[in-house]
C-alpha cells in the first residue's frame, strides 16, 4: 500500500462527490482524479463546456473546474475502467433515507453503497483504498470490508472514513479553508499507511494541525454528531421563536443576547421556517434508528425530538398563513420566493417550501413559486414525491415563474422559504400595488425589513416576533 496516491477514483458525480473532487484536483495537479457516475446525463452536464449548466451550482465551482477539468479532473462514465486504474476510491453515492421495509422512514438506504463496494471487489485487480465519503450510519465501514474481502480476489483493501462538512452554498470555501478533515481508519500498520496516504492529498493545502486522524468508527459517529448538533441548535432557536411569538420577546434580540456568551456562539442561531437538506434529517434519524437498535430508547427519544420540533415549524408556519387570510386560502393565489432548501444553491432536498406548499395545496391554495435556481419540472418532482395527490393536480394547483413580479401579481400573499439575497433588493412598491388587498406578506427567515414594508401598506408575519 503506497502513501503517494497518483490515481483518484470518486464514484458518484453529485453535491459531495463533484466540488470535493474539484478542489482535491484543483490542489494536488499531480493526482489524477477521475469523477465517475452511472448517471450520464449528470456526467455530459459535468463535462459542458459552458460552466454554467454544471449539474452542482455553488459558488467559485466553476472557476475550481475551469482550472482542473482536462488537467488532472475528468469526468466519466467508465466506472470500471476508472476503478482498476485508481489507487484510492472515494465512494460519494446518494445514501437516502430507505422509502422500504425495515428501517423505512428512518435507516438510511444503503444499497446503491452495496452496489459500489461489490463493483470495486469483482473489478479491482490491484491494493486499494476505499475511502467512505457519503455521510453513512456508525459501522457501514466494516459492512463495506466485509463485502470487499469476500469476493476479492486477493487483493488487499483499506477503508477509510473520511466524513464530508461542507455546507451547500459555501462547498468550496467549506473545503478550501476546512475547519477540520477528519481521516478514520484502521489501527493496524496498514490502516495507519492508508491513513497517512489520505493525510498527503489534505496537506497540499491545509495545516497538519487541522487534519484530525481517529478510529473509523469516531469518525462515522462524528459526522452525525456534527449534524446532529447544528440541527439542534435551530430547532432549539426555532423552539424560543414560538415563544417569543406568544410573549412579545423577539427572537433576533433573544439570538443575539445569548449569542454573545461564548460558551454558546452566535452560529446556527437564525430562526427560520425550518431547516432542510439532504443532511441534517437524514443523519438524525440515523442516530435516532442505530440508538434504537441498540436499546437506547432515551439518546433516541432525545434527538428525536429535533426532529418533531422541525416538523411543527413547518406546520406552524402554514397554518399561519391559513389563519391570517381568514381561516381559507382556497383558490387564493400564494406566491413562494424561494423553493432551495437554503440561498446559493440549487438543492431542494427535505426543503421546507415543500411541506408548506404541500399543506396549502391541502387547503386548495394556488401555488405561484419564484426560485433563481430551481426549474419548475424539480418543484413538481418534489412534490409528487410526497405522494400526496395526482401528478396532475399537483400541476394543476402549483407554478413556477421566470419572474418575480410575475409569481406575486394578484396574490393574497407572499411567503418567503429561502433567503436569497436577491429578495432584499426587489421593488416592494412595486409587487404591492399588484397584489390582492390586504397584502400580506410572511417572512420564514427574516430577511426582510418589516418597518419599510409596514409603510409601503404591507401586513407582515415574521418567524419569532408578534
Ligand atoms: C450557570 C451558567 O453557566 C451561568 O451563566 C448562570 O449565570 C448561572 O448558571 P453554574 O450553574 O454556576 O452557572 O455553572 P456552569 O459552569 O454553567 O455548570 C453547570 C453544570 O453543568 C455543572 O454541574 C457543570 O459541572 C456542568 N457542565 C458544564 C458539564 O457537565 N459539562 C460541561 O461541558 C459544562
Ligand atoms: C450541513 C452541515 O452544515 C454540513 O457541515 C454537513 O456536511 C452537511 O449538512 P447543509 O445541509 O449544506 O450542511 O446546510 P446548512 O448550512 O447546515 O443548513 C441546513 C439547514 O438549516 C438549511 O435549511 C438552513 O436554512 C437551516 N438553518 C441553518 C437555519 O434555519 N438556521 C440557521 O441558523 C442555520
Ligand atoms: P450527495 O449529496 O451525497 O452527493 P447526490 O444524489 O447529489 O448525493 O449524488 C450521488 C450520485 O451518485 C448520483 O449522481 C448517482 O447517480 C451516483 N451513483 C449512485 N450509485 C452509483 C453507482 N453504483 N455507480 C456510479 N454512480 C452512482
């Protein structure tokens, strides 16, 4: 097993598995690092020459891909070929939450990660490292060995776990000045090699000191922990803005105040509609179904709690809306300024926007959505994923528009799900003398500034404030 890795292979084109690779590419121009994806739509979309159809939109990718792609980063289509080439394998597949069976709701969907692990055992004729990228339950790693040792062909491989912290909308900046990479793996001579070997690719542009190195399972556990503790940071912040709701306290004023003690930090403390991602869910219910599992039914109950928190900030959120236009939205036009789980990316994964607006169309509301990012065939996507009524009536009662003034003419109300920047500068004069009277307006994360939009004649809700 060597500690210089020449040949990359990451299986899995998608929001980890693409900027991770850029950047690792980006700063180690003598490593060649191929993206690999059954997807070839996502591959063709990778390899376009106008940076701006990238399937990932984040901020800086395209400058990272302008500079690497053809250089030392390609992306593929030939799994395979790029296995048996590679020295190390970065496995960066999709883990949902399993829609099936035992575990259903909660587990996560290990099979496309099976999948990987039996295609790297019956191609790879040479020692490699498989490092575990996707955020994974406590222990895939030595589920992934077993497979890998078994139907080898004695071919000697390594796992690591090498957890993903990137948030969407700042991914580059997330790993070009990461707090911490964390490496888990193996005590032995060999997993300490196969360590330092990860280590190298890291060093070649952050500080040793932030390039922690624990036992595989440490670092399974700490990528749930990580996200289990900054999920419930919100919905403890989104807890208090109920309150402060109900006793004329202000959240924001109530987020700052505790904020500036350090012990708590002023982080991860914006009351919102609720978070999203295709993270912060998914890792709870792990860490809610491997406690279960393991006959821990208080750590389970306890974090299972954020979740159920979550859920009700959502509910609120649109009953809200249903209470303030007078007990009935049916036939009313509600128009959505945001459909991304969070501003600067095109990710709708577990976004709130999609459970109030699944609510409302419960309530018969007609749906008008503007999002900068997000197509209107990926609302409907979303949507019709809840399984909650026809494809047909789910087009029927929502809509995208290309353009903002567009989606809030003639609505009863606004709603704002994402906090694009964007939104703060828009002509509120304007979108007020087309809309229905009273105009409303509900602010799911207080981006707007309440008193300006009160004189312009608008009847505004804030998350956290009465
Ligand atoms: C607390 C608040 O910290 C302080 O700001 C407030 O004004 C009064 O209440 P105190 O109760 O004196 O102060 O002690 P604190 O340091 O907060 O510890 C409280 C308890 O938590 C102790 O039993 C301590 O041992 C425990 N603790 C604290 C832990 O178990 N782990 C920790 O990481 C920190
Ligand atoms: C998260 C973790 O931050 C990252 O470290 C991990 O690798 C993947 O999961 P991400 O899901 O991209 O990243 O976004 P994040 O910035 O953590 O936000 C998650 C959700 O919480 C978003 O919906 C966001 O709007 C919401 N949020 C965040 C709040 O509502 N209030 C806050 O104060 C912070
Ligand atoms: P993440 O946010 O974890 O990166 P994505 O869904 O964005 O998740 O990306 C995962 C990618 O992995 C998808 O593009 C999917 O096509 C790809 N993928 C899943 N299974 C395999 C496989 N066996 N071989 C190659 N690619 C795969």
């Amino acid at each position: 097993m060597q500690t210089h890795i020449k040949n990359i292979c990451c299986i899995g084109a998608g929001y980890v598995g693409g900027p991770t690779m850029a950047v690792i590419a980006d700063k180690n121009p003598h490593v060649k690092v191929t993206v690999v994806d059954i997807n070839a739509k996502r591959i063709a979309a990778w390899n376009d020459e106008d940076v701006s159809s990238l399937p990932v939109y984040e901020p800086g990718l395209s400058d990272v891909i302008q500079r690497a792609r053809g250089r030392n980063l390609f992306f593929s289509t030939e799994v395979e070929q790029a296995i048996d080439q590679a020295d190390m394998i970065f496995i960066s597949v999709n883990t949902p939450t399993k829609t099936y069976g035992k575990g259903k709701g909660m587990a996560a969907d290990l099979k496309y990660v099976e999948l990987c692990a039996r295609q790297i055992a019956s191609v790879a004729k040479t020692d490699k490292i498989v490092v575990e990228k996707s955020t994974l339950p406590v222990r895939t790693a030595q589920a992934i060995k077993t497979i890998l040792d078994q139907t080898g062909n004695g071919v000697n491989f390594q796992i690591l776990s090498n957890p993903e912290f990137l948030a969407e909308g700042t991914a580059i900046k997330d790993l070009e000045e990461a707090d911490r990479v964390l490496i888990g793996g193996e005590e032995s001579e060999a997993g300490q090699k196969a360590i330092q070997a990860l280590v190298n690719i890291y060093a070649a542009w952050l500080p040793k000191e932030r390039i922690l190195t624990t036992n595989v399972w440490s670092s399974e556990l700490s990528k749930l922990t990580a996200n289990a503790f900054l999920a419930q940071r919100v919905s403890s912040i989104n807890s208090i803005s109920e309150l402060c709701e109900a006793t004329g306290a202000n959240v924001k004023e109530v987020a700052k105040a505790i904020g500036l003690d350090s012990r708590i930090g002023s982080k991860f403390l914006q009351a919102s509609v609720g978070f999203g991602g295709s993270c912060f869910q998914k890792d709870i219910l792990n860490l809610v179904y491997i406690s279960k599992s393991l006959g821990l039914t208080e750590v389970a109950d306890y974090w299972e709690q954020v979740i159920i928190m979550n859920d009700h900030q959502k509910r609120r959120f649109a009953e809200k809306i249903v209470q303030t236009l007078f007990n009935t939205v049916s036939d009313k036009k509600i128009a959505f300024l945001g459909w991304a789980f969070k501003k600067d990316t095109n990710d709708t994964r577990e976004s709130a926007a999609i459970y109030v607006a699944d609510q409302l169309m419960d309530e018969q509301a007609k749906i008008r959505v503007f999002d900068p990012k997000v197509s209107e065939t990926q609302m409907q996507t979303d949507l019709n994923y809840l399984n909650t009524r026809s494809e047909a009536e789910n087009e029927a009662l929502l809509k995208a528009t290309e353009d903002p003034y567009q989606a809030c003419k003639d609505a009863h109300a606004i709603a704002i799900l994402t906090e694009w920047d964007e939104f703060k500068t828009y002509d509120w004069k304007k979108v007020y003398e087309q809309m229905k009277k009273p105009a409303f307006i509900f602010d799911g994360r207080r981006i707007l500034d309440r008193k300006e939009l009160e004189a312009i004649g608008f009847r505004v809700y804030r998350i956290g404030e009465n």
